[in-house]
C-alpha cells in the first residue's frame, strides 16, 4: 500500500513493536504549566496518579517549584509517588476503601494527609496513627446537595447522589461530634470533586462557585477548620479522540475574584487552596500504535483484528462507558487522502466485548498494518484489563523531544507469599515492576 515519508513513531515500532504507547514529556510539561498558568497564585495542584502512575511521567508533572503534588489511593500509587520524588509528607491519599494494613504503611512512610468518607475512615486513620504516636491530618470530603448545571461531558458527576465517596453534606452536623473525639486525628478541611471533563469553562467555574459557597457555608455553620479547601477539579481533555485539551483564559480571574470574596485570607494560605488533575495533565502527551493482525469481512460487516484491544486500553470500557475511539493509519500505512469505508476495530481477546471502535470510516487495512489511537496518555495499561489472557503488557515509551528517556512495560508475576509481605499492595498494577526488556515477536 503507498503511504508516506517514515514518523519517529515508524522507528519505535520497528525496534520495541505493538502494542507500544508513546508519552511525550515535553507535551507532559506543557499541559502542567498552562494548567498551573489558569489556577490562582500559591494553589496547590495535586497530580492524580490514577491517570498514570509512569514514573517519568510522574516525575515531570513533580517539577521542582513545589506546585504539584501527589494524590494516590494506594500503596502502589504511594510507592510510584515515591519513585518519582513526591514528598510523601504533602502527598494526598484518598479513597473510601483505605484498609488499616495500608493507612499504617502510609503512616510510616510519612504521609500525613489522608481525604475521609466515613465516620469509619476517620476511626481507622485515627488508629493507625494513635499506634504510631503521631497526628494525622483528615480532611472531610464532602458529598454536597446535587447542583447539577450540566457541565460533565464525557466525565463523570461525582456529587448530589448516594454514594460511596464522601460524607453526605447533611449528615456532618451529627457525625462532627464523634469526628472530634477520634484520636490521633487533626480535621483540617474539606475536599470536594463534583465532577470530572467539564463541558466548558463557563460550566467549570459554574461548578467551583457552587463547591466555594458549600465549603464556606458548612465550614461557618459547623465551626468546621478549614486550613485545606481541595476544590477538586473538572479539567477537560479529550480521550482516544483527536482534539487538544481545553483552555481556561478567565479561569484564573473568576477564581481569584469568588475566593477573594469568600474567603478573604486564602492569599496568605489561610485556607490553602488546591486543585486536582489527572487526565487534563497527560492525556494529550500519549498516542497508543496498534498493530493489525487479521481483517476479517463477512455478513456486510469488517472487522480489523488489533494486537491491543481493551487489555491495553480499557479505561472507558472498564467504567462501562465505551466511547467512539478513533483509530487511523500510522503514516506509512495509507496517505491521509486514501477512501475509507466502515470497520469494526477489535481487540484479540476471547470476548465480544473487546471493541475499540465501532463502524468507523477507515482506509483499506491489511495485516501488519499499524494504526493509531490518539491522547492516550491517561488511563492506559493501568486502567485496563492488563493481565486478562495472560497477554504481555503493551511497551511504554518515553520521550523528550527527539530523546528515548525509558523503554519499559509492566512486568505483572505470580509470587509466593510471605507473612511479612503486605497484602494491599498485591496485585497493585502501580507498583508492578517494570521492565527495559523489548517486546517479544
């Protein structure tokens, strides 16, 4: 098939093969400044490693000026935080399901800061360190009454409706009383994350005026401390699609403007005000190569049979939500004015449910074809079904600029236990090794 001049991406294939993800740091770094650019002077940005804990990847996000922190919900996010050179005193754990096991591990690593969802969280926090003779820091978060202004795209509303996370907002004023008389304890703020991939900044700022008076009004009503207020986040990139992440120019002004007259100190850190982010943050940086191994037509339907599916990349799929990903032709495949007709793109494994992409217009692919799924930089092998017919990892590639920084996948093994192993961090897929050895033909 004629195609066109050879990519870098061309040459990575041709040494690591497919599936391989690229992650461009310098697109990592960029997204990182123009968010900290669109938040106020002196918040804190906490970088969620859920939507990829690649240690070069975390690592760039860390930076050097002490705006970005960590929030991991697990020992294995912990440990990745760590390796990255997260200061584990300013990382943020989250999570309605934290155990005593990993709380302890946390504790003694020296994480100080833990986000509660219940009355029990706060009691297994205030355990874990009471035995450790230290005081931990628990900020409450908040489940607030629905303000539903439509805002959430392909995200996610994560408030207004029964759920897991977050104290409901009308039951803190009887479950305060016994907040205050756990031991080992500080309450020390709120944390709220209404929703997550804003449809647009109007709605964005919509969504943190709302969050801004719930904090300021519970915090006055109930005499709540308020030395942390993590407004969460909502900043939209897109995901498997062509596109670039949103911009936010009057983010920043609006922000400045609602906490200023709401809390007039919170210039000086009084409350310290952060923001969380993961997608917005990497998405754009990664591009997932697949390779075609059989195209198959037959019932007025072709099915173009990819090396990766939703083992490799299953983060939406995994949520229930599978989303029109767009796949194309790497470059030397086919020219980009080549006629396209309908496909079904499919995955290799053994269930009907590894769909990438359903009836979309693609050029004529043949085996050993490679195609390209674009901003894939967040919730990739980590989010997927990696280990699901004992398929090798997909190769993770870093980049800066024209520069190999890594080549690694995830090495997932079988282990014998042991009584001193830790058991939260099993099966971790944050904390799997990863390896510099090349995929295997």
């Amino acid at each position: 098939m004629t195609g066109t001049a050879p990519t870098p991406h061309d040459a990575l294939v041709e040494r690591y093969g497919t599936p391989l993800y690229v992650y461009d740091l310098d697109e990592v770094a960029a997204a990182r400044a123009e968010l900290l650019d669109a938040l106020p002077d002196g918040a804190v940005l906490y970088y969620a490693l859920k939507a990829n804990p690649h240690p070069d990847v975390a690592r760039t996000l860390r930076g050097d000026d002490g705006r970005c922190r960590a929030e991991i919900s697990s020992t294995g996010e912990l440990h990745a935080a760590l390796d990255a050179g997260f200061d584990p005193a300013h990382c943020l754990y989250t999570g309605p399901g934290k155990t005593a096991t990993e709380i302890g591990h946390a504790l003694d690593l020296g994480v100080r800061t833990f986000s509660t969802d219940s009355v029990g969280d706060v009691r297994r926090v205030g355990r874990a360190a009471a035995a450790r003779r230290v005081t931990a820091a628990c900020v409450l978060r908040v489940n607030a009454v629905n303000t539903d202004t439509g805002g959430a795209t392909t995200g996610i509303r994560m408030t207004g409706r029964p759920s897991q996370f977050g104290f409901d907002a009308e039951s803190l004023p009887d479950a305060l009383p016994e907040l205050r008389r756990v031991e080992g304890v500080r309450l020390t703020g709120l944390h709220f994350f209404p929703l997550s991939n804003a449809k647009d900044e109007e709605n964005l700022v919509a969504e943190f005026r709302h969050t801004v008076a719930a904090a300021v009004r519970l915090a006055d009503d109930l005499d709540l401390p308020l030395e942390l207020l993590d407004l969460g986040g909502g900043f939209a990139a897109p995901y498997g699609t062509p596109g670039t992440r949103d911009s936010y120019p009057a983010l920043r002004g609006e922000l400045e403007a609602m906490l200023d007259a709401a809390l007039p100190r919170w210039r000086t850190g009084s409350p310290v005000i952060a923001f969380e982010s993961g997608r917005y943050l990497t998405a754009c940086a990664g591009t997932l190569l697949l390779g075609v191994t059989n195209v198959k037509t037959g019932r007025g339907r072709t099915h173009v049979i990819l090396d990766g599916g939703i083992n490799v990349f299953g983060g939406m799929s995994g949520l229930g939500r599978l989303l029109p990903t767009h796949v194309e032709p790497a470059a030397t495949t086919a020219p980009a004015d080549a006629p396209t007709a309908p496909a079904r793109l499919v995955g290799p494994l053994c269930t009907p449910g590894d769909i990438l992409s359903r009836d979309l217009p693609v050029p004529v692919l043949r085996d050993d074809d490679v195609v390209t799924v674009p901003n894939t930089g967040a919730y990739g092998p980590t989010a997927s079904l990696l280990a699901f017919l004992g398929r090798p990892a997909p190769a993770e590639v870093a980049l800066r600029g024209p520069d190999i920084v890594s080549a690694t996948r995830i090495d997932y093994r079988r282990v014998p236990l042991e009584a001193a192993d830790a058991p939260d961090t099993a099966g971790d897929p944050a904390s799997a090794g990863r390896t510099a050895e090349e995929p295997t033909p």
